[in-house]
C-alpha cells in the first residue's frame, strides 16, 4: 500500500467530517463535560471520531487505533501495520465558543515509525499535511519551507494558560524575552502556526493525540518537538512539550531549567 | 450627506486598503520600532493611513482625523463636522509575525456623537460595520443579533499578557472564573470576537484608536465598554477599558475591584 493510497483515503474523509461538522455545528450541538467544567466534548467530537474509526476497519483492515474520546489501542511502537492516532475535534471549548480555531487531526504510525500526519483547520480550511512517508510538508497543496530560525525576541511564542498563570518553570521570563505570547487554545492550531512560521515557540501539557501529529510534522520540517527538559517526548504517555525552531529551543530550555 | 453616501465611500478604501496590504505584504514590508522593540510600525501601516486621509481629505472637506501613525487633529467631541478616528494596521505584531489577525478599523463621529465604524479582519474577509446612524451592527451583508448574555463561567475572556503576567488588578481571579483565557493580540479582532459572540469579556490598555471603532459597535449592540473602575471611557484619553456582555461585566467589576 502506498502512501498516496492512504493519503487519498484520509484527505476524503476530512473533508467528509469537515462537512459534517459545518452541516451540524449550529443547529445540532450537544455539549457535555468531561473531567472539569471547562473540559468539553460534543457529540461531533464522538461522530466524527466514530466516522475515523469505521473507515479505517473498513479500509486498512490491519490498523490499530487511539482515539481522544473512545478507542485506546495499545501497542503504538510494536505493531507490526498502521498504528492510528486521532484527535477529532482538538480545541473542543474554541468550537464550542468561538465556532473556529479547532482542528481535526490524525497522525498515522507503520511499523512503529511516524509515517505521515494531517492537521485540518476546519474553518479556514487549511489542511497542513505529511511526514516522513514523503519527506515533505504541504498546506493545501503548497510545499512548505523549513521555519526561519527565529531566536525567541523576535518571535511569538503560545504557552499554555495555566503555565502562565503559575508561572510554571519560569515560563514568565520566557514570555518576557519574546515578542509577545498567544494563547490560542488548541494544540492543533499551535503547531499548525509553529510550521507556517508564524510563532517560534509553544509550551503546553499534551496528550498524544494532542501532540503526534504535529510531532511528525513539526519534525519534518526540523523543528524541534521535546519535553520541557529537553528529553526525547515518549510518544504514548502525556507531557509537558515545547515545539520550538531550533534557536528558541536553546534559549527557553536554558530560561526553564535555572 | 446620507450615511449610506459615507459608507460607500468607507468601504470602497477599506478594499482597496485589504488589495494594497495583500499585495504588498510579503514582498515589500519594511518594519521599525516606535517606543519599544515590540512596539512596531511598518510603511504599510503607514501608507494606508495616509491613503485614508487623503481620502477624507478629497471626499468630506468638513472633518478632523485623528489616526494612529500620524495624523493627531483634536477636537472629538466639539467640532461640528465628521471626526475621523483611524487605525490602519491594529495588530501591528500580528501583521508582521502572524499574516493574520490584524484589523483596519476606522470610527467616525458626527458632531461630536458616534455615527458608524468599521472593524475589518482584512485576512478573513470579514467586515464587522455599523452604528448608531443606522441602528444596527452587520459582518459582512448579515445583521448581528446581540452577543448572548454568557455568564463569566460560560465565556471565553481576552486579558492583555502584561496585565495576566503582573496579576493586574485580580486578573487571573478573572480567569479562574472564567472558561478559559485567549490572547489574540489585537483590540479589533478582540472587539470582533466580542461582537460575535465568541468571547464575554476583554480587558486591556487602549488608545483611542484602538477601542472607538469597536466601543461604538459593541454598546450599538448593547455590550458594555467601561472603564476597569466602571466609569465612563474617556473617548479621548488611553484607558484600561473592559469591554463584556452585561453579565460578566458586573462580575468582573467585582472581582477587579475587590
């Protein structure tokens, strides 16, 4: 099976949920929480995830699947066909609130090794794609270019809200040697604006739906996906992660470990 | 003169403006710092300002303008013609950085009362327009409902980082409260995610420049847009201004004034 056959199969079905999800979000939401008040899930976090999960079984009968909100596979790293990561609608409360800045995201593993990831920001429309399985990094259909290496004054960096307001390791300092902090609220958003370029920097705790996608393709594109103390992320476990171009990297790994 | 006369007017510079900027942006922008090194202006920012005035100039004979890079005439409350309030660029980091979520926003004043303004996300296309001269808000062609009356636990607030990070007057009590904080790092697009019922409060340092087109939009949709002390916005002063729906104002006003 070729990359471009599943590619072909995957880009159908984001565009099938992005239509679902423009067909029904306001005229047919249901909004529940999850661990907190503030931690949401709709029932088109559950449809469409329930939509990825039957077109894999059907198409790529020997898959292993780990979902956000319902399947959880084990067996990432070892299994010997597709290892499926998807996150249907990562920025549940920006959907529900904001009616955009969400993104549906799937990451795909074969034989224990990235393979090639999808980041769809459904209202824009702009599905940034790839991974090593092409050795390339497209938004829509144009290939993009390795980040410029911005050192962190002059780049923007995103940092969880949390973080901020504990002053988590330090990250206040961070903020002060930069241009500027966002707070977005989606990790798919996130890395889609660390890959364009347009931040040069991103702290969050994340879970691997959270982050594999951006992984393979932040990384793709050289950029640099570790833990805030500068280790290797362990792909099937939660993190506190810094996505970062490589000079930034440097200068908030050593404002974060003093 | 009809206000429908100005706003075909308004709006045929605000897409001429939108064409120059995205011609030009990624091939010919030259950026400085003005009091600070993320305090930035570009000749776009300033070319657009002058294309606005000379604008106003040719078209409304009678008016003052008082815009953001150059032009500072006084007078707001007093003169008997059209008092011009422009920012070409709001979001001057985010132009630069981001390529998007910046807005050129334009407020006028007709003897010496609010008349009509426009907030325009010049990436999205999306204009938000309107006042009291016509009694109504659009986005685009469609009419705005007022924002939903969300209580501060059921809404998203915008807070500047400077504030968040010295805790500014309880802020992160603000937030605590809230479901969650988003830095967007431009007042226009913030008033627009405010109008559209996106966000339920927005707390920041303002110029004029940067609060009048959105103040007049807002209270014409019945959001209030105070002082973080509850007083009235002194139109022609800089001001911690709190913008929110009724509802989480009040409560905010208590935390922030405890």
């Amino acid at each position: 099976m070729s990359w471009q056959a599943i590619d072909n199969e995957v880009k159908s079905w984001l565009k099938q949920a992005r239509k679902l999800i423009l067909t029904k979000m306001d005229s047919d939401l249901q909004v529940s929480t999850k661990s907190g008040p503030n931690d949401l899930v709709t029932n088109l976090d559950k449809q469409v995830e329930q939509f990825y999960i039957s077109q894999i079984k059907q198409k790529f009968k020997h898959s292993r699947i780990l979902g956000e909100e319902s399947c959880k596979e084990e067996g990432l790293l070892s299994f010997d066909g597709l290892f499926w990561v998807i996150d249907p609608i990562d920025g549940t409360m920006n959907f529900v609130k904001e009616k955009e800045n969400f993104a549906s995201m799937i990451a795909i593993y074969k034989q224990g090794k990235p393979y090639i990831a999808y980041i769809y920001d459904v209202m824009k429309d702009r599905l940034v794609w790839g991974g090593p399985a092409l050795g390339a990094v497209y938004c829509n259909q144009t290939q993009l270019p390795a980040p410029k290496q911005h050192a962190l004054k002059d780049g923007l960096v995103a940092i969880s809200c949390p973080m901020v307001l504990a002053n988590y390791r330090n990250v206040v300092e961070v903020i002060k040697a930069s241009s500027g902090c966002r707070m977005v609220g989606s990790a798919g958003i996130e890395f889609i604006n660390l890959i364009l370029g347009k931040h040069c920097a991103y702290l969050s705790y994340l879970r691997p739906w959270d982050f594999l996608p951006g992984k393979i393709l932040g990384e793709t594109l050289g950029l640099s996906v570790k833990t805030i103390d500068d280790e290797k992320v362990d792909v099937v476990s939660s993190s506190v992660v810094l996505v970062a171009t490589k000079s930034a990297h440097t200068e908030i790994i050593e404002l974060v470990n003093r």
